[in-house]
C-alpha cells in the first residue's frame, strides 16, 4: 500500500512540475513568428513520416488491437494529411482583416493543452494532437492510456526532439511517465491547464467535462448505417466492410449497425455474405452477447480491435477462415442490448424496417441510446431521402456512401482531417466541428468606431417615425347644434375673463 501512495504522489507531482514547465515554455512559444511555428510543425510531421511502421507496430504490439498495416495509414493521415490540411492556416498575430467593418482577429493561444491519448489510436493521435496544439502556439502535456503508455512516450520523444532542433521552446511537449489514476486527475483540473483535449472513453471525456477546467471531448461513436433501396448495394456492402474492418474497427466513426427496408433484405443479406460477412443464427447471436459486454455493460476489451475469426472462437462459434464480420440480426435497442451497442470490432447489428421513414425512426432510436451527436452513414441515391436524414438525424456527421471510420476523419470527405470529432450540444460536447488548430486559440476581435451616439439616436427617431400610426377608435362627430352651443359658452366665458383682467 506504501508503494501505491508513493506512485501517486510521484505520478501527481510529475504531472505538476510538467506543466508548470510547459506554462512557462508557452509564453516564449507564443513568442514565435508564422514562419517559425510553420517550421516546427513541419519538422513533427517530417519525424512521425518517417517512424509511421515502427510506430504502428509498437502499437500494434503493445495493446493488441488492430492491424499494424492499417496503423500505418492511420499515421500517416495524423501526419502528412493533418500538416497539409493546416500548414497554410494563419494561426499567429493578425489572421483576418475586414476594412468593410473595419475589424480585424488577432489569434490568440490557449495556453497548455491536455492531451488525453486512447490506446485504441494512440501513436495517430499524438501526432495529431501534437500538430494542431503547436500549430495554435499551445503547449502541450501528454496523458497516456496505461495500456499503450510504452508506444506513447516513445512517439512523444521522437516527436519533442525533432521539435526542439526545429527552434521549439523546451517544455512545449511532454509526456507524463509514472501515469495512475491521481496523476491523470491531477491534469484535468489543474490550473496551469488551459484546456483538455480528450479522446478515449466515456469515463474519460466525463472526468474531463467536469473538471473545471475547459474541455472538447469525444462522446461514444454508435454510427448506423442505412442502406436505402436504391443504393448500389454491392458498393455500399464494400465500404461498409472497409470500414469495419480497417484496423478491425477500433476507429469510433466505423459503423456499428445495417439499416435495410424490408424489400432490400435478400438482396444486402446475399451481398453480405458474398463478400466474406457471416450472419448468426438465433443460438450462435446469444452465444456472442454473452462475451461482448462486461458485467458492468460496457465493451468488452478482450474483443477490442480483434479479428471476426478471432472473436467467433472466443465465444465457441465456427465459422469459415475468411470471415470479415460477424452479424446478428436484431430488432431491440437498449442499453443491455450488445448488438445495438458501441462495438470496436468486426461485429455488426442488421436490423430490417418497413420502409425508409421507419429506418430513420430506428437510427434515431439506436442514436438517442449511445452515440448522439457523432456519426451517421446513409447509402442511397435519392437526395430527397438524404436531405430528410440531414435534417433529422441527431449526428455531427451525416456521410453519404463513403465508409463511416475513414469518412468520419476526413480520409474518403473532405472535412477537417482529425481524430478529435466534436459531438455538438446533443452529445454533451461543446463544438461539432471535426478538430483543428483553429478550436485550439481563441480570436481577439479589435474593432473600430463607425458611428456616433447622435446617429445612433437619429436611427432610433426616424424608424420610430416612420412606423404606422396605431389606429384610433373614431371619436362621436358633434353635431352642427351641439358645436353652436360651445362657441357660445366660448365667448362668454371669454367675456368674463376680458372683465377680470380689466383688457
């Protein structure tokens, strides 16, 4: 129990003096001209091009999810697609200037970002998070996940010294080391830390969100995809299993569910199994829901990032050696239904509704129930049909055929490239923007006078002026008689008045 606390605490201090180390850093960081922050990010992407095997396969090995081939990509996208995606970006001094308006935005850093790293993407993500947060002129402190700490602090070394010959202030980038549960709390809600950029689970992302300290995190991906009946099929068929199956579906915009009508049921089914897919029966489905959930109903992580082969003999099914993904065919959504849960792996949900208004029901339905606010994939060539998910389905992301995990991250879109995907108000986060450096600094707007306050008022008048007299109830016109009678009464009291005042 002694060494515990000691671990602790050393794991607490560490995280302290690191960014209280960056903090200072920052300032000299911000210091920096375009050029020089341009040339430093340049230099991060240069060292990650040129680790991207050795790094996939110390991921690959260490947390044994995924592919390391697919790492590969992965690493390469967070490097050489993120840096061409921001490298003409005015992230330093003045950014925009409009002499219409007469304002102009002066960028201004954050300061010290928490990094929050997942062991389901973690080399890709330090790259990538590396890049955005020096690109902002943001310091930033690395978080590890325990299970992939080794190929973490080893990318964050590579990353840092290449950094550092490039003209990088010392402190900018680091990496905690002795990682406990304290030390990770001790970053979120300490107060050298300006922001927390979190991407791992939902545990995490909360803790991040209720620290104190501002924070973009990622809520859970639980993408459905709908294939409408005038989809090409087999095309739709082949993204989505390109997609689940890319680096064995640990990416969070990969699909998690089949959406078909009824009419279309036989001819996806056909196409599912034609290109390698297995669909459960009744007894084989129960047997896989015993083992893809923990007691607790979260994922089970000896599933995460295995293969469908590897995942059937798990659970004591046999199926042929060249299966991609496993299916079950399911009708219920819920929190203690597996199938129509997150799944980081080859395995799918294949529900069947009447017709397209029904499927929509039902991937709003799966949504609300986990995933609100991430990903949505649709597969059709009716754009009517699309333009009514567009403006229905509760997602950050609708992506329309393209696979959901590479379009997502902007790999087969063309949004933002990132590994970061805002989930909007509705997923409890608070952008919905795929990330970039421009969510990483803030805009000081200056701005000058145009008006005085005497056109302000002369505004205020005229457009009172000009609005519509109210209209009035017409008041009894007197009569000729009646009107007779006063001037009378008139002139005498006249009278009296001109006696009074001796006139």
């Amino acid at each position: 129990m002694v060494q515990l606390a000691d671990k602790d605490l050393i794991s607490i201090q560490e995280t302290r003096t690191l960014l209280k180390n960056a903090k200072k850093a920052q300032v000299a960081l911000a210091q920096l001209s375009q050029g020089q922050i341009d040339t430093i990010c340049e230099a991060i992407k240069d060292a990650a091009m040129a680790n991207l095997e050795r790094f996939a396969k110390m991921a690959n090995e260490e947390t044994g999810f995924g592919v390391a081939e697919d790492k590969v990509i992965k690493n390469y996208f967070a490097s050489q697609v993120v840096y061409d995606s921001i490298k003409e970006m005015k992230t330093v001094g003045i950014v925009s200037t409009d002499e219409t308006k007469k304002i102009f935005e002066v960028a201004v850093p954050m300061g010290v970002i928490a990094g929050l790293i997942p062991s389901t993407n973690p080399t890709s993500t330090v790259i990538y998070k590396a890049l955005i947060a020096i690109k902002a002129g943001n310091a930033i402190v690395f978080s590890p996940h325990p299970s992939a700490q080794h190929c973490i602090i080893e990318t964050v070394r590579v990353l840092k010294e290449a950094a550092l010959a490039a003209g990088m202030p010392a402190d900018c980038m680091a990496c905690v080391t002795e990682i406990t549960m304290e030390g990770t709390a001790e970053l979120l809600k300490n107060k050298d830390t300006s922001l927390i950029l979190a991407t791992g689970g939902e545990a995490m992302v909360k803790a991040a969100y209720s620290s104190g300290n501002p924070a973009i995190g990622v809520g859970p991906g639980n993408g459905p995809a709908f294939i409408e009946k005038s989809a090409d099929i087999a095309l739709a068929v082949k993204q989505i299993i390109d997609s689940k199956t890319f680096d064995n579906g640990v990416i969070c915009a990969s699909e998690q569910s089949i959406i078909v009508e009824k009419e279309s049921q036989v001819a996806v089914t056909k196409e599912l199994e034609k290109q390698g897919c297995y669909i459960l029966s009744a007894d084989e489905k129960k047997q896989l829901e015993t083992m893809m959930m923990t007691p607790r109903m979260t994922m089970n992580p000896k599933i995460v990032g295995k293969t469908a082969v590897y995942i059937a003999e798990m659970a004591g099914i046999q199926v042929p050696p060249e299966t991609r993904i496993l299916i079950g065919i399911e009708s219920r959504v819920g929190h203690h239904i597996a199938f129509s849960r997150e799944k980081l792996c080859p395995i799918l949900a294949f529900y069947i509704e009447d017709d397209w208004q029904k499927a929509c029901e039902r991937s709003i339905e799966i949504l609300n129930k986990e995933g609100v606010g991430h990903t949505m994939i649709i597969h059709s060539r009716d754009q009517q049909i699309i333009k009514e998910f567009a403006l229905k389905k509760p997602v950050s992301r609708l992506l329309v055929n393209t696979p959901g995990a590479l379009g997502g991250v902007g790999g087969t879109t063309n949004l933002i490239p990132a590994f970061t995907l805002g989930c909007g108000a509705v997923g409890g986060s608070i952008t919905s923007d795929n990330i970039s450096p421009l969510n990483l600094l803030n805009l000081r707007r200056v701005a000058y006078g145009v008006k005085e306050l005497e056109e302000i008022r002369d505004t205020i008048n005229s457009a009172i002026d000009l609005k519509p007299t109210a209209k009035r109830v017409s008041e009894p016109k007197l009569d000729q008689a009646t009107e007779d009678q006063l001037d009378r009464v008139t002139d005498i009291i006249f009278e009296k008045l001109k006696n009074q005042l001796n006139i």
